[in-house]
C-alpha cells in the first residue's frame, strides 16, 4: 500500500511518454510564432500576418520552407539562420535521447537497478537540458528576427502587427516540465530501492 518504487517509476514513465508525444506534436505544428495584422487601415500595407514552425511558415494559406541559400541573406538574417539551424538540432535531438530514455528506464527497473535508475533519472535532467537550450533559443531567435522587423517595416508598419508565441512552443515548455518531473521519479524509486535493500520489511 501506498508510495513505493513501482509506482514512482509507473508515474515516471507516464511522464516521460506524455512529455515525448508534447514534444513530437510541438516540433510537427506551425504555431510556435504568430503574427497578425491589427484591425484598422492596413490598405498601405502588406499583410504580415503569418504563423511559423521549426520547418516552415504558413502566410495567407501559402506555406513556405525555411532555406540556408547564405548567398540572399544579410549579416543579421545569417545570425538568425545560425540561431535557427542549432534549434532545429537541439530539439529533435532532445527527442530522440527522450525514446532512448525511456527504454533505459525501463531496463533499468526491471533489473531493479537503483545504479541504472539514478543513472537513468540524470539522464533525463541532460534531455531537459537540450529542451531548455532549444526552447530559449528560439525566444531569443523570435526577439532578433521581429527586431529585423521592425528595422524594415519601421514603427509605423510594427504599429500594425501583434506577435505572439503559439501553443506549440507552449508545449515545448510542458515537455521541459515533465522531463524535470520523470528524472524527479527515477531518482526517488532508486532511493526507495535502496532503502528496502538496507531494512527489508515484512509484508
């Protein structure tokens, strides 16, 4: 009865599957960015808004792929594609030490390992790592490029435009959460383990 190791790893693993499939549905969606014209006189204007992903931007119902062509980019578009290249490696990146966490926690109870276990659950808080670098990165890489913006529309052109991030990065920022939460568990069923190896109890 009550909170013991298998339950902690059962909680775990929940965690980091829920924490895999926020992950994958953040990195396949287009709404880690959005843009949109305010209501008014916009006739001078071309219409802006637009709502972006990791792989590609939708504007208007036309989608178009990011392309690293460093010949029709300035200096300071460079340094975006720079800042958007290591994203787009450090999160599925992320993704893929997720899966290969997940298996390891789960070798590692069935061995009922508290080594493999303690090992496992740091090895989620590097996966957390990866998540968080990626996440800010992508913050910093959104503030540099409406910067951009705004150097080209000027402030006459930003007043119209409202910017936003999208759900999908909300659940980049749910995926950090409970990779925290999973190596938070692993960790405390390996101490749990270890304790009952030192005092055995009677059922």
């Amino acid at each position: 009865m009550g909170f013991n190791s298998g339950s902690s790893v059962i909680f775990a693993g929940i965690c980091g599957f829920a924490s895999f499939v926020l992950l994958v549905t953040a990195l396949a969606t287009d709404y880690w960015f959005i843009i949109e014209m305010n209501p008014g006189n916009t006739s001078d204007f071309e219409d802006l808004s637009s709502n972006s992903g990791l792989w590609r931007t939708n504007e208007g119902g036309k989608v178009h792929s990011f392309k690293a062509d460093a010949s029709i980019y300035s200096e300071a578009e460079l340094y975006m594609l720079n800042l958007h290249s290591a994203i787009v490696v450090l999160l599925p990146f992320s993704l893929v030490l997720l899966l290969f966490g997940g298996i390891c926690g789960l070798v590692s109870y069935l061995a009922r390992s508290p080594t493999l276990l303690s090992g496992t659950g740091s090895y989620f808080f590097v996966c957390s790592l990866l998540t968080l670098c990626g996440a800010s990165l992508y913050i910093l890489y959104s503030y540099e490029a409406v910067a951009e913006t705004e150097r080209q529309a000027g402030p006459q052109g930003m007043a119209l435009i409202r910017t936003s991030f999208g759900w999908s990065l909300l659940l980049v920022w749910l995926s950090y959460g409970l990779e925290l939460l999973t190596g938070a568990l692993l960790l405390v069923a390996a101490h749990m383990i270890r304790l009952q190896r030192r005092s055995p109890t009677v059922d």
